[in-house]
C-alpha cells in the first residue's frame, strides 16, 4: 500500500519553527510523507526574521511541475508566497494539477511581526482563496482579506468566516489563537456545515509555527482521506498538545517553535 502524500508550498524557516520545515515535521509526525516547494528562504530565529530572499517565480513553477508529474500528492498545503509573481504561478499550476485537497494558509505577517506579504499583494491573495478547498486564517488575516476590524468574539468570526466563504472557497477555518478567553476557540464553515473546535488556551510564549502546523495537520488529514470534520478536529488535537508540550523543548530565545513530535519523544 503507497502511503499517503502531501505537499507543502511555502517558505523556509531557517530556525525550523514554521514553514517548510514545520510542514514536513508534521506531516511526519502525523504519518504521511511530506513533499516541498519552497517559495522564499529567511533568514529567521525565534526572535525574528532578519533577511527574506523571494525565490523565482520559474523556479516555484518548475518544483511544482516536478512533484506533481511524479508523486501522488493527496494535498496541497500552501503557507507563506510573498509576492503577488509567485501567487499567480501557484494558482495557474493549481488549476493544470487540479489536487484532490488544497488547504490555504494566508501568511501575511510572522509571530514576530515581520510583514511576509506586501498590501499590492493581497488581490492576488484573494484571487487564489477560489482554489482552495479550505482556507485557514487567523483573526487578523480574516480582517486583512476583508479589509474589516478583527472579530472580536464569537459571533463575529463566524459572521466573516460566511463573508470569507464568498471569496470562493468551499470551507473556512477561521482561528481564534489571537483571541481571548479561557479557551482558544476556532470555527469551521462551510455551506452546509458548521463546527465549534474549543480548545483550553495555553500560556506559553512558544507558539512560533503555529499556524503553518494546523494547516499543514488537517491537510495531512485530507490527504489521509478523512472527512474534512475529522480533519479539522485532528488538527486543532495535534496543535493543542504541540502547544502544551512546547515549553519541554526550550529552544531559542524568543518565541520558540512547538513540539511536532510530542507523542514520540
């Protein structure tokens, strides 16, 4: 039996914590064989991102075209694109591939508060939401693609994950990581579904990769062949007792990343 496959299109994080190399991480830690397609290199830590090189949009294109014509990929988990060039050679290389499963993480901004993405960028962001089967903001990228003020509770995230819905994608999981409260609650919405996915919040500042790691868990769980709900409640589990654990790791200085192998170690 051939195992499961899922690629990640994203940055590199030279530190480890997020990105790429979050992605493989947790892919391996979940199960299924990651593939890679990186779209810029930083030069990062856990206290912040110091040097970005974009790659060329040729060269994304040509890493795309050689996993797809070769692998099996079951899903498609796309993080940090950083120019609107190569957010258009994704999104023609999404429609020639057509992936089962594409789960969008709109990266515009790093824990440590490096813009990632540039404001003449986000409508070729937007453009590419239609490609995505699941789309995956926090609280404020859901506002910065609705060009809206964060939700500020409950009711709110769930009234712009609708509106983000109308960008085309056929679910959103809005995160609530940025949030407040005793729990750390996120929404999935679709057109015929609604799920609340709680979680207790967690006080730790080694949260770095956080989001690159849902993402990238509920895409290996699609590419699993779970069913999106499934998906979905695996990923905010994993991420939760990557959080809880962070702390054992005691890497850097700053905001150090999670623990994707908590359950090995």
């Amino acid at each position: 039996m051939s195992v499961p496959i899922a690629a990640s299109i994203a940055g590199s994080d030279s530190s480890a914590g997020a990105g790429v190399e979050a992605d493989l991480k947790t892919f391996a830690a979940l199960g299924v064989y990651g593939a890679t397609i990186v779209t810029a290199v930083t030069a990062q830590n856990t206290r912040g991102v110091f040097a970005i090189h974009p790659v060329p949009p040729d060269f994304i294109a040509a890493q795309i075209n050689a996993v797809f014509t070769d692998l099996a990929v079951g899903a498609v988990k796309i993080g940090m694109l950083g120019t609107a060039p190569a957010i258009d050679v994704v999104a023609a290389a999404l429609d020639r591939y057509r992936p089962r499963n594409v789960v969008l993480d709109p990266v515009m901004v790093s824990t440590s508060g490096t813009r990632l993405l540039p404001e003449d960028a986000l409508d070729s962001l937007r453009a590419l939401v239609s490609r995505a089967h699941v789309l995956t903001p926090n609280l404020p990228e859901a506002a910065a693609l609705l060009g809206i003020p964060p939700a500020c509770d409950e009711s709110e995230m769930q009234a712009q994950a609708q509106k983000l819905l109308a960008l085309g994608a056929r679910a959103v999981v809005i995160k609530g990581g940025h949030g407040s409260g005793r729990e750390s609650v996120d929404f999935l919405i679709a057109a015929d579904r609604r799920l609340r996915l709680a979680a207790p919040r967690l006080a730790t500042r080694n949260t770095h990769g956080t989001g690159c790691t849902f993402a990238a868990a509920l895409a290996a769980g699609l590419a699993k062949g779970l069913a999106l709900e499934e998906a979905a409640q695996g990923a905010k589990t994993f991420v939760s007792a990557a959080i809880a654990a962070a702390d054992r790791l005691g890497v850097g200085a700053g905001r150090g990343p999670l623990h994707h192998f908590h359950a090995w170690w």
